[in-house]
C-alpha cells in the first residue's frame, strides 16, 4: 500500500503564542526615572549658570527692588529710601579692598548724615553674621547695614565680587556703577552734582 502525503495548510498561531513572539516592552523603573529626572535637573542649573555668566551689573535703569532686614532688626525696602541718593555697597569682612574703603565710606556718610538727602546701605556679601558684625564695629560703620541672606541681593544685581558700588538717584535708578573700592572724595563728586539737581 502506497503511503500517501498529506499536506496540511499552515494553520494560524494562537494569540498566546502570537504575544510571546512579540518583544516586551519595558516599563521605567522608579530608578531610572530618579535618574532622568536628575539630569534634566542638572542641565538646567548648569544652563541657568551659563546664563548668569553674561549678565553685568546693571549701569542704568531702575533700581531692583528688595527687602532686608538690618543687623539691628530693622525691616525695610531699598524703595523706601525713594527720594534720596542712595549708595548702595557690597562688602565682606574677609575683602581687603572693602576694608580699604570701609573708612572712606563712613566718612562720606558723616559728611551728608545731617541734611537726611542721602541714605547709604551696605550689604554683606556671602559673609558670617557675627564676623560681619565685628567688621562694623571695627570700623566704626553707622549707616544700615544687612545681611545678604542666601546671596538674592547680590543675584539681583549680578554681582561678581566685592566690594562693589552701586549709586541709585532720588527717583530709584541706578546712576552709577563702581567696581572698585571707592574713596570719600570720589563718592561726594558723584553725590553732589544729583543732589543740585534733585
């Protein structure tokens, strides 16, 4: 008896077999989002950083307005000291240059302390409170004075060092810009002539 071939059509897989032919698709662990997380995080620091690199100190324009409060408690904003010529210093204790010009500005504000038209603010950059303090008793400083908490001031004005000098006008704009330490005669030839026209 002859054997006989049968040909059998292809029959279609089952759908169980059909899923498990079909690569798995992976779902993100908890980790790995941590880590996709971080990076995103990281980049934007590090484009923020790049950022802030090409910004200056403002020159001109109106002056950022800020709270502080002063080594003595008192709270204030820079804007309620509209109406005067404000000389607005960033200072650190461990400066050299600032303790250069430490004197110089004290003495400049002796000199317009009477007429009230001018206020002067100091404000202690990346500085230890109680070495901050010292440095003020240790010159004699009797202006306001404040702690630059968490460097927001400084990041306001994009300082780069110390000390800097910014001189703001009785309608709060900035007039001039001092990146270097300044004397007392130099302060009173920029002062004078704003408060003739003020």
């Amino acid at each position: 008896m002859a054997d006989t071939l049968t040909n059998h059509a292809p029959t279609a897989p089952e759908p169980a077999e059909t899923a498990a032919a079909e690569p798995s698709r992976r779902r993100l662990g908890p980790g790995t989002i941590a880590l996709i997380a971080a990076i995103v995080v990281a980049g934007a620091i590090i484009a923020l950083a790049l950022a802030r690199q090409g910004q200056t100190q403002p020159t001109g324009g109106a002056a950022a307005d800020f709270e502080f409060t002063t080594f003595d408690g008192e709270t204030m904003r820079l804007s309620d000291l509209r109406g005067k010529v404000v000389v607005m210093n960033f200072w650190a204790s461990w400066c050299g240059p600032c303790r250069d010009e430490a004197p110089e500005l004290q003495a400049a504000w002796e000199h317009y302390q009477v007429s009230g038209d001018v206020a002067f603010l100091g404000v202690a950059y990346a500085d230890n409170g109680p070495r901050s303090v010292a440095y003020l008793d240790e010159f004699g400083v009797t202006y306001l004075n404040a702690p630059d908490l968490g460097t927001r001031v400084s990041e306001l004005y994009h300082i780069q060092g110390v000390p800097e000098t910014f001189i703001i006008n009785q309608d709060g704009e900035i007039e001039q810009f001092i990146f270097a330490g300044i004397t007392s005669e130099g302060l009173r030839r920029i002062i004078d002539p704003l408060l003739q026209e003020g």
